[in-house]
C-alpha cells in the first residue's frame, strides 16, 4: 500500500465507537502452524479464494499476498480476481471458500461493521446479510441489537468493544487494513484533519492564506 494504510485488528478504526486500542494485529506463524497441527491440518489443505481486481486500492495484489502468506502454513489457496461487476454476484452466494469484502460503516462506528458482516446471517431482517463466513455467535447479536438501540454513547461504546474483543477472541475473520487517505494542494492552502463519511473536504475546513 506504500505507507497509505494501517494495519487492522479489528472492525472499525481508532476514533470509532467500539475501538478498543488492546486488539492489537496479530502475526506469529510459529503458533499458526501449531494450531494447524491441532487441527489435524499438519500436511495443510486447499481452499478457493475470491476477490476484486478493481474495487479497492491494490485488491488483486493484497488478495496475492493473502494467499502467499497462507501458502506457509501448508494452506495452498486457488484465487481467482475478477471485475467488480462479475465479483459482486458471486459475493452474494459466497461462490469461494473465502471472500473479499471492504467496508464503509456508514453510523461511523464498528456497529454497521457487525450488523452486515459478523452478525448471525437472517434472510428476514438483513442482519449478517455480508457474512460469507457464516459466524455465528448470540453473544454479538444481543450486543449489537442492544447498542443499537441504546441513546447513552458511553455505555454503546462498552457495548461495540465487548463485540469487538469477542470477535478477536474466536478469530471471526480476518482483518486486513484501513485505507489511508492522501490529500494534494497548494502550499498555500491549509486543510485541518476531517472525518466525514464523504471523504472529501467542507468549505469550512479550508484556510487560504
């Protein structure tokens, strides 16, 4: 990504409601082929992967380097990248083993993240509507249900952190990065730091000197 993303070990980012600084990403191969050989995966096994090839910055090349870093605990992945337009379909019937999805919460906070992508998958309500990985825990669901409906933002944020560490706990999926965002102008125009879901700058926050 050449600096413009931060790695991920959880759903939402610092500054979401839900955040909690502790789940920190996780990397020891050492004690990944260990819980392989637990498994009863020690000689490894094949699954198929899905991903876009020009929906997210680098997709098709960050789809590669999952499948390579999966490659060295004996897990050998046949990935397949196609167009956003072919991708999407077969998102929505979960055609592979494992799946690529990116995510905007459009509340700013990790509840939207756990609503469509980790909690239980229910036709009627929408809920888990993006969970390929068919997680399914009624721990996050009453959290989340809950939260959504609580008005005090202190108590919502303890109530997104418990879904959050659970979700760390059982490994639910795979976090990969945030996106970055870079910015261009002139040395005469000065941009304080924004956080909207446009992801584009208000009049207001420019300064023309």
């Amino acid at each position: 990504m050449k600096g413009f993303a931060t790695t991920a070990g959880q759903q939402g980012p610092e500054g979401y409601a839900g955040y909690d600084k502790t789940l920190v990403p996780r990397y020891d191969l050492k004690k990944a082929k260990q819980l392989m050989k637990e498994a009863g995966y020690e000689k490894g096994f094949k699954l198929s992967m899905m991903a876009p090839n020009n929906r997210y910055v680098n997709d098709a090349q960050i789809a590669q380097a999952v499948a390579s870093m999966l490659s060295k605990i004996g897990i050998k992945v046949d990935l397949k990248t196609l167009p956003k337009a072919q991708y999407w379909p077969e998102f929505d019937v979960c055609a592979a083993d494992m799946m690529m999805i990116g995510w905007h919460s459009d509340t700013e906070d990790s509840a939207n993240f756990s609503e469509f992508l980790t909690m239980t998958r229910n036709e009627e309500t929408g809920k888990g509507a993006y969970n390929c990985g068919y997680y399914s825990n009624p721990v996050v669901d009453n959290l989340v249900n809950s939260a959504n409906t609580e008005t005090d933002p202190a108590k919502r944020a303890v109530m997104l952190q418990k879904v959050e560490q659970t979700l760390y706990k059982d490994a639910a999926f795979v976090p990969l990065h945030w996106q970055n965002l870079a910015w261009g102008a002139k040395s005469n125009l000065q941009v304080e730091p924004i956080v909207n879901a446009l992801n584009q700058p208000y009049f207001g926050d420019l300064v023309v000197k």
